[in-house]
C-alpha cells in the first residue's frame, strides 16, 4: 500500500516545530543572559570588595575628603591635573563610569550592584559633582563622567529603594 503524504499537514507541523525550537532558544537565551549579567555583576562586586588596590584609592580619596583647607576643586585645576590626588580622583571617578557604561549596556546586573554600592556611590557623587564640573569646563567637554552623573542622578531621585552601607 503506498504512503500517502498530507502535503499541508507536513508543511503545518514543520512551522510549528520550527516556531516551538525558535522560543525555547530565545526563552533560554534570555535567561541565560541575565544569568551571566549576574554573575558578572557578583564577580565585580567580590573584586571591589577584595582588591587591595581599590581600598587604597578609597581610603586616600576619604582623607582627601576630610581635609578641611581643601576641597576636591583644587584638584580639577590644570596646574593640580598631574597630582598624586587628581589622579586618586580620577581612578575612583572612572572605576564609577565604566560600572555605569556597564550597568547601561546591560553587563551588569543594576539591581544587585545598586543593591551594594548605591550609598557609597550617591556619596562620592556628591562629593565630586563640583570637581566634575569643572574639569568639564576646563576640557569644554560635557561628556565627561556623563553615564556616571546620569546613573547617580537617576538613582538620588529613586523612592525606596535599598541603601545597605558596606562598611569601609
């Protein structure tokens, strides 16, 4: 007995075979890259939190902090841009961009992150927004730290939302 072929039922269960195979790889995929994001965003946590470098540049940034005949402005000048300090200023202040560039891309998980660092970082962010200014001046570059003000911006006027202090 020849096999009879139902051309349209075959060609019916092919697109749906082939629509089912299409959102379970887009299902996993995107659950799979929210997975990475995380676990980026834990192993940038760890590293901050570990690095014997970075707690050096905070420590030296929070003595800047605390000098009282000098603000961070002194720093921003041209004559002071080649210091020891500018240059502690700098490494913090681009250490908070890249993370924003990251947050903003989607590298890094913006919930966990904030979730760890938001009071540190709205409290640098208000501890630099005069000496951000004025090197935007002085460069006549507006961009400069911009994805870190708009995420420190974006995060200052958040309602509720979690602010543990790590301690320092």
């Amino acid at each position: 007995m020849p096999i009879v072929l139902d051309i349209p039922a075959v060609i019916i269960s092919a697109v749906i075979g082939a629509t089912v195979s299409v959102v379970v790889t887009q299902y996993t995929l995107k659950h799979r890259t929210v997975a990475d994001r995380r676990r980026s965003t834990v192993d940038l946590i760890e590293r901050r939190l570990l690095s014997f470098e970075r707690e050096q540049t905070r420590t030296e940034f929070l003595e800047l902090l605390d000098d009282p005949d000098r603000s961070l402005c002194v720093w921003a000048r041209e004559d002071k841009r080649e210091s020891r300090e500018a240059s502690i200023i700098r490494n913090l202040l681009n250490e908070y961009e890249l993370i924003a560039i990251g947050i903003e891309q989607k590298l890094y998980d913006e919930v966990l992150y904030k979730y760890f660092w938001k009071g540190a970082l709205l409290d640098d962010w208000e501890a630099t927004i005069d000496f951000i200014d004025l090197v935007r001046r002085r460069t006549k570059n507006p961009e400069i730290y911009r994805q870190f003000s708009n995420l420190a911006e974006r995060w200052s006027k958040e309602k509720n939302s979690p602010t543990p202090q790590i301690a320092n």
